[in-house]
C-alpha cells in the first residue's frame, strides 16, 4: 500500500512551503511535490495605485531582497518614463543603483552560506538538530559566525548609503536615484576599521570560497551528486557575455551548454516565456515557449549565471570562475550542492565590484535622473540573488498602474525545486519505513541549496508548525516526528 510523507513547513529558508513524498510497496519513490501554499497577492495589490509608487510598495513582498523588487521596479518605470532600458540613465544614476544592487548579492549570499548553509556543512545533513541551526555554529564557530554578521552588516551598511534605509529604502526613482555618496561614506567603506572595510570584505570572501573548496575535497561524492540533474539555464548577461547581475540580455543554454535563447531584449520577454499554473501550488511554473511545458523548464541563480555567462569582468572572481569551470570541462554545471560554489564565486565578485564602484568618482556628483518620451507599459529586469526576476507593468491615461506581472527567481526556480526534492527523496528515503530526522533535514537541504524565497514568490499568510506524517494509502498514521 502507497505510504505518503509530509513535510510541513520547510526551515531554513524565508516564507512557508510544504513537501509530499509518495512511496510504494516495494520502498519507491513514487512521486515528489515541493507545495507552496501562500497565497499571493501583490499582482493586484499595486493596480491603480500611481506608478512611481511601486518602487517602493513591491518591496513589501519581502523583508530579506526587498533592492531586489526595488531596482527592477525601477528598472520597468525608466522605460515608461522614457529613460532607457538599464544603460540609458546619467552614469550617476545607474552607478548609484549597481552600488546598491552588489551591495544587497553581497549581504544576501552571506546571509545564506554562513546562516542558512553552514549548519548543514559544519555539522552534517543527518546531524543533530539541537546544535544544526546558527546558534550552533556561533557556539563551535565563534570566527566564521562573526565572519558572517559583519559581512552582513557591510552589505547592508551599502545599501543604508544607496538606499536610505537598510530594508525597504526609497533610492531608485523612476528615471534614476535621488542622491549621491558622501565622502564620509565613501572613505567609511574604503578605509573603514577593520573589519568594515572593502578589502576586508574581499579577503573574506576569497576565504569563504576556500573554505567550501575544502569542505568539497572532503565531501567529493556528496557535493557532486546530491539532487544533480540535467537541465536548461536562464539568466542576464552583458552584451559580450559576461557576468552582469544589473543589466544585460537574456540567454538560456540547454543541459549541453547550446545556447538555446540567444541575447534577446527582455522587453520582449513574453515572446520566449510562458508560465503554466498546477492545482497543487500557488506558485506557478516558466518554461520557454518554443520547449513547451514539459521540456521547457529552467534553472535560474548562481549556477545558472555561471553556466550562461562567459567570463567574469573582476580578477578574483574570474580565477575562481576559471577553476570552477575547468571542474566540468567547460560544461554546463549539473549540481544543486554546486550552487553555494556559484554563490561564494558571485559573493567575491560582488565585494570586487563594490570596491571599484566606491572609487568612482561619478557617485559623488552629476546628474541624478533622466527623463524621456513617455510610454505606457515598460519591463524591468534583474539578477536578484536567488535569480533572475521579472518586473512588468502597465499603466493608464491617468498614470495608474493597470496590470503588473512579477516573475521573481524562485518561481523560475519552482520545477527544479521539485527536481531537488525528488532526487533528494530517492537518495535518502527508497526502502525506508521510519522517518527519521536526517531524511527531513536532506529533503530540505536539497530545497535549500536554491535559497528560496517563497514569500516573494507568493504573500507570506499565517504560520504553520513543522510536522511530518508517515501515513499509508487507507490514511492510517505509521510514524509522526514534530519540531
């Protein structure tokens, strides 16, 4: 008789989901679902509010990459007020907001590997649950979870400067931003006390990376092949293909690296993507177009980024970059655990980036914004941290916006979410009985590895406490563990 597992809700990462495992007579792995069961609302939410507030109104999707919403609105707002798409405001303008956006990949990638991450690594999948959390790793740790605050702090430190605020700040307006860097916050970031400094910042980083590549050596098999499977990658690039986690055009490569979106204009989006809706989620499904709903699918974020894109413009991330594709031949990258590698990679080159945008003398004066003939609907996109994120409105005579559609990264990611947590169910569950807490915590580490932020993919409701159920098909309870 067909048993079925539920996890309820998912920890570790923001907002709440749910995971049913099926499994047959025979101890298979029958079926896999990641459910998430927010409701969203923000699509609604925003029509027939004014347009230049959604800048600001979209960051209430969410707490921990709320720049993330706050750019790409921004970024959609430019080309209706006529501004460009990405490299068409004043050089203040867009430095301004790069700043800001490297500023939120440094401090969410290090919120992720060092709060969310590290317990995993440190103390094992199947570890104790008592001391597997950030309180363990602070109490074992002391050095790394510091490490992990203060670079945490720096990036948000980055984003007070841009912003205004530290979490839902008002920096990026329609056409550009609404101030320049001081001088103290310049020479405060460049020349700060140590720790918080940029070329404090940047050793770091490269030693976060070594910290993974060892733990990697040591862990080979597991890092390589759990929830490792084929699929196509999506993300921006620059127009000569390097990594560019602002602006750029879209490409996707296929599981062997062939390019099968080749550069096009993201205003276009909607030719090349379509998103299919399932009666077990409320999150729905992307795919391409031209691929159809079962062969469509895609992954985006980190590993995606360093599978589409050819080169990293910053020195120290490309020599990582150069290591980290010579470990696939040059191939496309397969591994979800390959992800937090991808994510360290982007972590340096974030810092890189952030020190040389510091020294740039356009963020201190010239002109702020930019304004144009006006239009009624505009497209914003960004690499957010967890992945490429899609802003689009529409607006009408009376400058209201009338339709607005909000593809974020961990709806892009959705499918390959249920990928992870398939494999990951086939690897630690076929033929077991009892639940135990590793299995949970492996079903989760495999959702995990894809920092998932299902309130932005939905609207955070309620709370749910974490309880899975071991039952068999006539309902009947065989095992029951609660946290």
């Amino acid at each position: 008789m067909e048993k079925k597992i539920t996890i309820e809700p998912v920890t570790r990462v923001e907002g709440h989901g749910k995971v049913t495992i099926y499994i047959d007579d025979e101890g298979n792995i029958s079926q896999s679902r990641l459910h998430i069961v927010e409701f969203r609302g923000f699509e609604r939410f925003v029509q027939g509010r004014p347009y230049w507030e959604a800048p600001v109104l979209v960051q209430r999707l969410c707490g921990i990459c709320p720049v993330s919403h706050h750019l790409a609105a921004a970024k959609a707002l430019d080309v209706i007020v006529g501004a460009g798409t990405g490299d068409g405001l004043t050089p203040t303008g867009e430095k301004m907001r790069r700043l800001m956006h490297y500023g939120q990949m440094f401090q969410s990638h290090a919120l992720h590997f060092f709060h969310l991450v590290s317990p995993d690594l440190l103390f094992g999948v199947d570890g104790d649950p008592i001391v597997r959390n950030i309180i363990g790793v602070a109490k074992k740790y002391p050095e790394l979870a510091v490490q992990g605050v203060m670079m945490r702090k720096f990036g948000q430190e980055i984003i007070r400067a841009t912003a205004g605020k530290k979490i839902h700040g008002t920096g990026a307006i329609p056409g550009g931003i609404n101030k320049h860097l001081t001088q103290e916050e310049k020479e405060s970031f460049l020349k700060g006390a140590d720790p918080l400094n940029a070329d404090k910042m940047i050793s770091w980083s490269v030693d976060a990376l070594q910290f993974l590549k060892d733990y990697h050596k040591d862990n080979k098999d597991f890092i390589d092949n759990f929830a490792a499977f084929p699929s196509s990658h999506l993300s921006l690039v620059r127009k000569d293909g390097a990594l560019d986690l602002y602006h750029g055009v879209l490409r996707a490569v296929d599981a062997d690296g062939k390019k099968i979106l080749n550069d096009v204009d993201y205003q276009d989006y909607l030719n090349y993507i379509n998103e299919e809706v399932r009666d077990w989620s409320y999150m729905k499904f992307p795919f391409l177009t031209e691929y159809g709903k079962k062969d469509g699918w895609y992954r985006v974020g980190p590993l995606a980024r360093l599978n589409t894109c050819e080169f990293i413009p910053t020195p120290l991330a490309q020599k990582e970059f150069e290591i980290y594709k010579a470990y696939t031949n040059g191939k496309p990258n397969h591994s979800s655990m390959h992800m937090h590698w991808a994510r360290l990679i982007e972590l340096l080159h974030s810092a890189e980036v952030i020190k040389d945008l510091l020294n740039d003398p356009d963020l201190m004066s010239g002109e702020l914004t930019v304004k144009g003939e006006k239009r009624n609907e505009g497209v914003g996109l960004i690499e957010a941290p967890r992945g490429t994120l899609f802003h689009h409105y529409r607006i009408n005579e009376h400058d209201q916006i009338s339709m607005a559609n909000l593809i974020v990264s961990t709806t892009n990611n959705n499918q390959p979410m249920n990928e992870a947590v398939n494999h990951a169910a086939k690897q630690f569950m076929t033929g077991q009985k009892v639940i135990t807490e590793g299995m949970m915590n492996a079903v989760e580490v495999a959702i995990r590895a894809y920092d998932p932020c299902l309130s932005c993919a939905t609207h955070a409701l309620g709370q749910m406490p974490l309880e899975i159920v071991l039952k068999d098909s006539s309902d009947k309870e065989l095992d029951r563990k609660r946290r």
